[in-house]
C-alpha cells in the first residue's frame, strides 16, 4: 500500500493524475492496501506494526503534526531549487551551494536545542521554531527576480535553525508516554508519517507550480500575436541582435 502510494505521488503530475488509469490503479492499491494493513495488525495478537500505540493522545497529536510539518517544510523546500534553476538561471552546483544554509542552521542548532531541553519546556522551544519557520516563510514570500546569494542565505540559515526547534521538542514530546518497550515500534511510526507528508507536500507542490504555470502561459499567448505592433518589434529587435552576433 505504501509502495503504490509513493509510485502515484512521484508519477502523479507526470502522467496528470486521476487523468491517468495508472494513477488509479495505484490510488486503488494504495487505499485498498493500506486498509487491509490496518485491519489485520488491529485484529492478530502479534502485529508486525503495534499500532495500539496511537492510544497515548500526545503521540497521536505529535504524529499529527510532524506529518503536517513534512507537508509544509519539505514542499516549499522544493520551490527554491525551482526558483534558482527554471527561473534564475543558476546551474545545479550553484543552486545546491545556494541552498547550503539551510542544512547549515539545522546543523548548529539542533545540539544548541538539545542543550535548551534541559532548561526550557518541551513545548516553548516548539512554540520558538513555528514563530522562527513562520518568519523565514514571510521573507521568502517577498524574493523576486533581482534577487542575490544573500537574499536567500538568511531565509534559509533562519528556516534550518526553525528545523532543530521544531524536531527535537516535537520528538520528545511525542515519545515521551511511549513505554520503553514499545519505542522502536513508535519512532517508525512517528518517522513514517513524517516522510508520507514530505511526499504528499512535494506532489502538491510541483503539482500547483505545472498548474499554474500553465495558466500563465496561456494567459500570455492569449494577448500575443505575430500581427501586434509591439510583438513585431521585439522580434524584429531580437532578429537584429542575433544577426549582429552572427547566429
């Protein structure tokens, strides 16, 4: 079920989705799998996956909400790369430098929050990392085509150091009332979840970038026409320009 959920995410927009007999023989899989999954591991006396662990409330809440952050921070990761490569022009190496700050911030911040944990509420620290993430997401709603390396190095430095404030409380949280026994069982789960939304965040996102950007580009074929003054004359400059260099 998981298989065939992950193959109709990846090929979701590429073979247009429900559009697509594939996709829904893979949608079907994947509700039909995942069902019988749960219906048998809630009913055998040795599950493979305990999923009875769902019964502490605050694990449920954090599984909730760590498949939610998945959903929301890696799908908007993917629009810079999109941005910097489709739009800026940047190369792949280039844009994988651009995006270095990101994994920088987490990576100085995650051992300073699990210094913090001892000191300051769980819940705090978390409350830190959604105001922190919600501010990078503000600075990157005002990026546009003149951008530079610095416009995208603090946004991104900020969003990597929201990652250690959400992640590690929210981890602790959520396994907190799990028995010792039962931990394992419940991190897969919690880890899972956290990929499945990551998954679903990236499908919607590539998905409403096609989307869109095929609006606009019939938006703009709609007013362009080989017979409009204007038009004539930025072919005829481009023309001119291309000769010059002799192409």
């Amino acid at each position: 079920g998981i298989g065939a959920l992950q193959i109709m995410l990846d090929k979701g927009q590429e073979d247009d989705w429900f559009s697509s007999h594939f996709i829904v023989t893979l949608a079907i899989l994947a509700g039909a799998g995942l069902t019988l999954f749960v219906f048998r591991e809630l009913c055998t006396d040795h599950p493979v996956v305990d999923l009875c662990v769902f019964r502490h409330r605050s694990y449920s809440t954090g599984v909730f909400l760590m498949t939610v952050l998945g959903f929301v921070l890696y799908g908007s990761t993917v629009l810079v790369p999109l941005l910097l490569q489709t739009i800026l022009g940047y190369p792949a190496l280039q844009s994988g430098i651009v995006m270095l700050p990101r994994g920088l911030g987490s990576f100085l911040m995650m051992p300073v929050v699990g210094f913090l944990m001892g000191k300051i509420e769980a819940r705090k620290l978390l409350a830190t990392g959604i105001i922190t993430a919600s501010f990078a997401f503000w600075q990157f709603a005002h990026l546009n085509l003149d951008v530079g390396y610095w416009n995208f190095f603090w946004p991104l430095i900020i969003q990597g150091a929201a990652m250690g404030f959400l992640f590690v409380p929210l981890t602790t949280l959520t396994n907190d009332p799990i028995p010792k026994e039962e931990i394992g069982n419940a991190t897969s789960l919690f880890n899972l979840m956290r990929n499945i939304g990551a998954s679903i965040g990236i499908a919607t996102v590539t998905t409403l970038v096609a989307r869109h950007s095929q609006v606009h580009t019939n938006a703009l074929g709609a007013h362009l026409s080989v017979y409009n003054p204007q038009t004539q004359a930025i072919i005829s400059r481009i023309t001119s320009a291309m000769m010059a260099r002799g192409a």
